[in-house]
C-alpha cells in the first residue's frame, strides 16, 4: 500500500489533492477467503495526458504529454 501511494504521489498527485477525484479516484475491495486468505482488488482511475495532432492530411501522431 505506502508503495501504491508512494507512486501516486508522483505520478498521479490529483487523485490525492483534488477532492473530486479524491473521492473516486481510488477503490479498495476485500474479499475474504477463509481466516488465512484474502482477495484484494485495488481500482484506479488514472489519466495520462496526451497530445494529438495531423502529421500529414490523413495521419495523425501522438505524444505523452508532461504534468
């Protein structure tokens, strides 16, 4: 978990900073399996910023964008 938010806190800082995607940004889900197991399902909504633009009439190239 302290590595999930390790990450987030570089990569995706808006999901810990702005209250609306704070609020749905990030999902937890436990299942327990029996008193030894568990299942845990960690749900994400990240974004990447991405530019796109014509290369030539009918293509199109497209970048990651930085933050």
């Amino acid at each position: 978990m302290v590595a999930l938010l390790a990450w987030l806190k570089v990569h995706q800082l808006d999901l810990m900073t702005n209250e609306k995607t704070r609020k749905h940004g990030i999902a937890f889900k436990f299942e327990f399996n029996n008193r030894e197991t568990v299942d845990i399902s960690i749900k994400l909504n990240l974004t990447e910023r991405i530019a796109v633009k014509p290369a030539r009439p009918v293509a199109w190239t497209s970048s990651i964008r930085p933050r």
